[in-house]
C-alpha cells in the first residue's frame, strides 16, 4: 500500500508592504568582543596585522536599493587567517552615494567578518573602511550608489482574470486613461476593474483594464556555509518573499463543504515569507548555523522565535493572514552549476483526518508543538514509514513515476515535493530531544479495520500534508537542481534528503472550526472554508 496526496491547483495572494530604511551618510555597525586581540602594522604571530588583513566589496557599484557584501579577514603578519572575539567595525563615507551596513556578522568557515551594504542614495564613489580594535586597516575599498535600472514591466492579463508569475514582483494596473497603480505582490494577483481584487492599497479611482508584471525580485545574502551540499557561490541572489498581511483575512464563504463523506480534509496555500540560514526549532536563537531553508507561513519569523512567540505576532503569508502564523519551512532548492537558489511557487499545506482513520477520533493540535518530517540524512531511497510515503518528488503535469529524487521536469511543468507529518502525538510532549520522539506515524490498516495509534503515542491528530512546487522555465534543468542539505556526492541525484519542520502558530479558536466542522464530521471543505459559513482568503 503506497500512499500519495495530489496538489490542488488553488492559489492564494497576499498583499506586500514595503518598509524603507533611512538614508545614511555615514554608516557604522559593530560586532565586539572584550576577546579583541591589539592589531599592529607588522604584528606577532596570532596578533592582527592591518597590513595583511584583507577588506572586500563583492560588488564595486550597487543600484539603489540593491545591496551588495563587503567582507574583513583579519590575518596576521604571516597572512594566516585569524578566527573569532574581535571587535571590527565598518564604515562606508565619503563621495556622496549614501547608504546603511547592517550588523556585522563573524562566518566560521572561512573567518571573515561581513556586513550587508544597502543603496540608498546615488551618488560618487564612497570610501569602505575597516577598523579591527579601534584601530584602521591599511587597505580601503570603493562603493558607489548607481540609478536603479529601470523597470521593464510586461502584458500579464486583461481585467477579470488571475495574472499569475513566479516570484515577487510589482504589479501594475493600468487604466485607458494613462492612470496606473503598481503594488508588490507573490505569485499571482486578481486583476479586477476597480483595482486588484485582493491588497488594493488605494489609488485614485479609475477604471482599470490590464494588469503588467516586473521583473521578479531578489535579494544579495552572504552564503554561510559555502560548499555546503555543492552551494559554493560566496555570495547569493536570493528571492524575494512575501511581507504578509498584517491582520486576519475572513470572510463569508463563497461555497459549502461537502457533506459528511467519512474523511475530512482541510487546504489552504501559503506564500514564501523569506530565505535565510536559521532553523529555530534544531538551532533554536541561532543564526548562520544550517542550511539555507524556504519559510512559508509567519513572515516575521526568526532563529528565536517560538511557537507562542508565532501566535502572537508577526504577519501571515497563508489564507486568514494572521489567522494562521504557523511556520512551515524545507530546505531551499539549487542549480548545482551555477549556485542560482530556485524560486518557489506558492505552497500548499493540506490537514487531513488521514488513510482510513475514524474522523471522530480526530483532536486539536495542542498549543506549542512543534515537529520535523523526513530525514536529512537519508540517501538513495524513498523515504516510507509504515508504508506512508513521506517525502516524495513528482512533476506536476508530467507523468513520471514518484519518487525519493528531484525528477527532471521539463520546461513549463512544476517540479513538487510532497511532505507527511506524524500524526499521532504521546499526549504529553511538545517537543523531543530529536524533534520527531513525540510523535509517531499510525499503523495503517485496510477497511474493513481501521488506521490507528500505537499505545506509546494514543492522541489522533489531522495529519498534515506539506506541498511544495519549483516552476521549471527557461534554461532550468531540474536534473542538476539540489536540496541545500543533500550532504552527499553530486554524482548521487539531489532531493533524497527532503524534510521539513512545523512550528505551531494558530489561533486555536480558528483551528478548533476546522477540526470540528471540517474533520470530525468527515467533510471536505475545500480551499479555506471553516465550516461555518466563512472561509479564510
């Protein structure tokens, strides 16, 4: 017995908001450590000297409001490399480009310390300097602050249907009368007639007839562990995610659930809520420690962040918006050639009473839990638990076989990753010592009999289904695509080491509809319906 969920081609959009820092003349962050060792101009073995000590710019001009990473290695006399607990400070002055470094930030393996520079003026070359001690480096470094390139924006769709994209990217709504609006949204959009059909921020009314896309955004980030799984670009263009909604988005449903048909079923779709190198659940407050990873769900989430930290704040990048913080997160997906992190299309996440389990056995998931599917360490098989598929790769239009590998799509079809989460809780736990204790798959069973819990693990919960999809376009070949945590050979296909983690961020009276009307009773309620006659958007 083999058992598959299929994706459901439901969308979700989410309204953008874009917060602009401040432009600085002068910018100076700090990373100290009372550990600083005295730099010198020649300087002792293991002492920094600031003739040898390097100081780089990834990138010598930035467009406005691009960044670019500037990177210190201390050394001493002998050029040896010199590790961490020194105080380095940058500043980029002068010349009159502006722009703000953010925090600088010590990576282990290559014992540099780096900080993000952002465009936010433009202007003539500016002067990067270091200090390591108070005291300043030999060597300087210039930046400068180019126009941005302007923005070519492209036919998606006339009025009254989805203009649908990959990535991030402004929209813009164009009316007869020349008037245009223009918003950032993931994904997809409506485009209605008197203005996008969902996050309408507000322009002068008109009477809208098409809908143009941007190019698709991204993101410099200095790459923490390069060479991790064959990601060896120093520097990454990562995309863009969704700020989220700020508030809940509920309204009146526009269709019924089914009736009661003896499984329950649940879906919503979530958009990307960013890229970065933290996984609060195994390296809980820790920065730069694991692989890159995609989260979906709360867009404010953080290395620190808790389940009851998700449930109170942050904007939602899901249908219901802040209804549902919950933090879903995999490991990203790249071009071994050319280090090129892929983009994702919008996830969706199914919660299900699951195979032939009695849906009034079905209860909440409790306040807190948290949990990790799959296993990063698995190599050159699917990976099945009590003949549960629970990691699978597929293409979404194509017909090829299912399996434990990222398949070879062709262009113009979605390359998925389906994920199943335990179901079955011990009562007590929110948590174990490797994340997935607590939790326990059921012992499946064909009707006439029904799927149960073991006696270890007695309390049935929905199961969740995670699935995730990479559009395969132009110049793409999925063969040579990898997860940032398959720690094994190129020559072995990538994707064997799917998993993901799932940070509990409800509101409980919103889950509690769901499961009361939509999984106990059997009924199918489709894409963010709630039962009782409201539906999530």
């Amino acid at each position: 017995m083999s058992l598959r969920s299929v994706p459901d081609a439901g969308l979700a959009t989410h309204r953008i908001r874009v917060v602009l820092g401040a432009t600085l003349s002068l910018a100076l962050f700090a990373c100290r450590s009372d550990a600083a060792l005295p730099p010198g101009p020649g300087g002792s073995p293991g002492e920094v000297s600031t003739s040898t000590t390097t100081i780089s710019v990834a990138t010598a001009s930035v467009p406005l409001g691009r960044t670019t990473t500037i990177s210190v290695v201390p050394r001493d006399a002998a050029g040896a490399r010199i590790g961490p607990g020194l105080t380095v400070e940058i500043a980029v002055s002068g010349g009159t480009s502006t722009g703000r470094v953010g925090d600088v930030t010590f990576f282990t393996f290559d014992s540099s310390y780096r900080a993000v520079y952002t465009g936010t003026g433009v202007g003539t070359a500016a002067t990067v300097r270091a200090t390591i001690g108070g005291t300043p480096l030999t060597t300087t470094r210039t930046l400068a602050v180019q126009p941005a390139p302007v923005q070519q924006f492209t036919f998606c769709s006339t009025t009254g249907a989805v203009c649908e994209f990959i990535g991030r990217r402004d929209v813009m709504l164009v009316a007869a009368s020349g008037v245009t609006h223009t918003q950032a949204f993931y994904g997809s959009v409506p485009c209605a007639a008197s203005g996008y059909a969902r996050g309408f921020s507000g322009a002068p009314p008109a009477a809208y007839t098409e809908c143009r896309i941007g190019e698709e955004q991204t993101v410099e980030m200095p790459n923490a562990m390069p060479g991790m799984a064959g990601l060896d670009a120093a520097v990454l263009q990562v995309p863009l995610g969704d700020a989220g909604v700020p508030g809940p988005l509920v309204r009146a449903g526009s269709v019924a659930p089914s009736a009661p048909q003896g499984e329950g079923s649940f879906r919503m779709t979530c958009t990307l809520a960013k890229m970065d190198f933290f996984d609060p659940i195994v390296y809980p407050g820790g920065a730069n420690l694991s692989h890159l990873h995609m989260f979906f769900g709360n867009a404010d989430i953080t290395p620190g962040s808790t389940s009851p930290s998700l449930t109170t704040s942050g904007a939602g990048t899901c249908q219901g918006g802040t209804v549902n913080r919950t933090g879903y997160w995999v490991p990203a997906v790249f071009d071994v050639r050319t280090s090129r992190v892929i983009p994702p299309d919008v996830a969706t996440i199914y919660y299900k009473t699951g195979y032939n389990v009695d849906p009034a056995t079905i209860r909440e998931i409790p306040a807190g839990l948290q949990m990790i599917a799959g296993d990063r360490g698995n190599v050159g098989k699917t990976q099945v638990i009590n003949a549960l598929d629970v990691a699978t790769w597929g293409c979404l239009k194509t017909s090829r076989p299912v399996t434990g590998a990222i398949p070879d799509c062709p262009v113009g079809d979605m390359v998925t990753l389906s994920i199943n989460f335990p179901q079955c809780w011990d009562g007590v736990r929110l948590d174990s010592p490797d994340h997935k204790g607590h939790m326990a798959y059921p012992d499946y069973r064909n009707p006439p009999a029904r799927s149960t819990c073991p006696p270890s693990h007695p309390v049935m919960l929905p199961i969740i289904t995670e699935i995730f999809r990479w559009p395969v376009t132009t110049g793409m070949t999925p063969a040579y695509w990898r997860l940032t945590s398959d720690m094994y050979p190129a020559a072995t296909r990538g994707g064997y080491s799917a998993h993901a983690d799932w940070m509990n961020g409800w509101t409980p009276e919103f889950f509690r509809l769901i499961v009361t009307n939509c999984l106990q009773p059997g009924r199918d309620c489709l894409v963010g319906l709630l039962g009782d006659g409201r539906e999530l958007y």
